[in-house]
C-alpha cells in the first residue's frame, strides 16, 4: 500500500524503516540522527548504495526512485514527504486557479 504525500513515523533507537519512494521525496528527522541508505544504483559493475549521514531537521531529497531504508541512532520522528506526480500537481493548481485552461482560438484570417 503506497504511503500517503506526507507521514510521520516514530523510530526507536537502532529501528530501521524500509520503502519504495518515488525521486523527489524529501526526508527529514524530528531529532536524533540516523543514516539513510539511498536506492541502488550500478556503478561500473557494481551495485552502489549510498549512504547520507541525517541529523536533526536537516532535509535530503531523494535523487532516485527506489527503495531506501532509515536506521536512527537514537529515538526520532520520521517524516516524509513524497512529490506528488506532475499531473497531480497540474491538476491542483488548475483548480486553485494558479493555472488557465488553453483556450481554443478561432483562426485568424489571412489577409
């Protein structure tokens, strides 16, 4: 089941959280640090995971779709922040009215 735009989670200490995030979503931790390990990725003939320290409040957005996991040092808030598809957010700010609708023009005549 796809998690919500946004959710927050409690993490014990040394817990691990797992999950399948879409590029862009932006992690952040309430207090603590943790370690986020970012999807796999091949470098040459290897698979790469990359590590990213996180301390608390700092922001890391995700550069790849995949699956991430977060272990925290110490008791914390997980939050989470997914991107919502471009469509979504086409969509939403359509019906705010940031955005017009194309308007169908009438041809100009050639003169």
């Amino acid at each position: 089941m796809p998690l919500p735009e946004c959710s927050s989670m409690t993490l014990s200490a040394r817990q691990s959280w797992c999950a399948h995030l879409p590029r862009g979503t932006v992690l952040r931790l309430d207090g603590g640090e943790g370690v986020l390990w970012e999807a796999p990725t091949w470098l040459a003939d290897q698979v790469h995971r990359p590590a990213v320290r996180l301390r608390a409040h700092q922001l890391h957005t995700l550069a790849r779709t995949g699956w991430i996991q977060v272990q925290a040092d110490q008791a914390t808030t997980l939050h989470v922040h997914r991107s919502a598809p471009w469509w979504q957010r086409w969509r939403r700010a359509l019906d705010a009215g940031r955005l017009r609708a194309p308007q169908a023009h009438a041809p100009s005549s050639c003169e």
